[in-house]
C-alpha cells in the first residue's frame, strides 16, 4: 500500500500567486516588507515546511523578492527567489537558538514592516525596525479562500484519518 503512496505537495505556481495576493495585501497595511516566521505559513507562501524542530523564515522584499532562510541546506523545491541557509545543528547537536540564527540573516529594515505578532520572537522584531505592523488579520483573511494544491492537502489528511480509523476498528474487532 505504501509502494505508491505520495504526498501532496504545494504547487510552486500557486505559491507564487499566494505571494502576490500577500503583497497586494502589504499595501492595505501601509507596509512595505513582510516577514513570517510559522512553518505553516512559510509553507503557505514557498512550499517547503521545515522538521518540526527546526526553524525557517519566509521575508517578501520591498523589491518583490521572496526571500527563505532555511535550516543548513537549500530544499530541493521551493518557491523563493532566493535561499539563504544557516546552521540548524552544531556537531549533531540541535541548536536552540534557531531564531536568532535566522535574524542574523535578515537585514535590518528601514520600511514598515508586517509580522506575525503572535509568533515573532524578539530577535525578527530587531530586524523588523521601528516601522512594526501585525500581519496576522490579514494572512487570516487570505488563508481562509483555499487554492487547489491546499484542498488536495486537505483531502489527503483526512483519507489519512479515516484509514487511520479503519485499521483501529479492525485492531479493536
């Protein structure tokens, strides 16, 4: 069964759509710069969602760049413009300190800046500048209208549960 079994995956194209909608939405905001540092919201917007314990952060650029910075090696598919990396683990050993490690990447903003106020840590809201604008509201409301790549996600998780559900009913018989 698990011979031909894939995930879905987002699609790069409507990644690149969702970013423009995001900056389409900046400019209600009066914002300039965007920075999001949840994974599924960096997914949202470039397809890769790093290991559950590990760090990444998405930035759209005043220049229209779509920036990932991505733990220790470029993923193999994404929809950024570019991908800067930093080292998630030393000697084998995870680093804590992942957001920062990230911030250091990031150059200080000079523009008003959207961040997710909820999951931005101190470290990103340095590097955000003065200029700081809740991004939240607004990727709520565009995360509501799903795209297709989303759906089939969607559909996957809940064949996944009812398999689940299946073989527990078998288990318990």
């Amino acid at each position: 069964i698990w011979k031909n079994w894939k995930m879905p995956e987002l699609s790069i194209e409507l990644c690149r759509a969702r970013q423009s909608r995001l900056r389409d939405a900046l400019q209600n905001l009066n914002a300039e710069r965007a920075i999001l540092t949840s994974p599924e919201n960096v997914q949202w917007l470039t397809g890769f969602r790093p290991h559950h314990w590990m760090s990444a952060t998405v930035c759209l650029e005043p220049n229209g760049e779509c920036v990932l910075i991505a733990p220790n090696e470029e993923p193999e598919k994404h929809a950024a413009d570019r991908v800067i990396t930093f080292e998630a683990q030393w000697l084998c050993t995870l680093r804590q300190d992942q957001m920062a490690a990230i911030a250091e990447q990031l150059p200080e903003s000079t523009v008003p800046t959207a961040i997710e106020f909820s999951n931005t840590g101190p470290h990103i809201r340095h590097k955000a500048g003065e200029q700081i604008v809740n991004l939240e509201p607004a990727i709520l409301k565009l995360r509501r209208n799903k795209d297709e790549d989303e759906l089939a996600l969607m559909r996957k998780a809940i064949d996944c549960t009812d398999a689940m559900y299946r073989k527990a009913r078998e288990i318990i018989e």
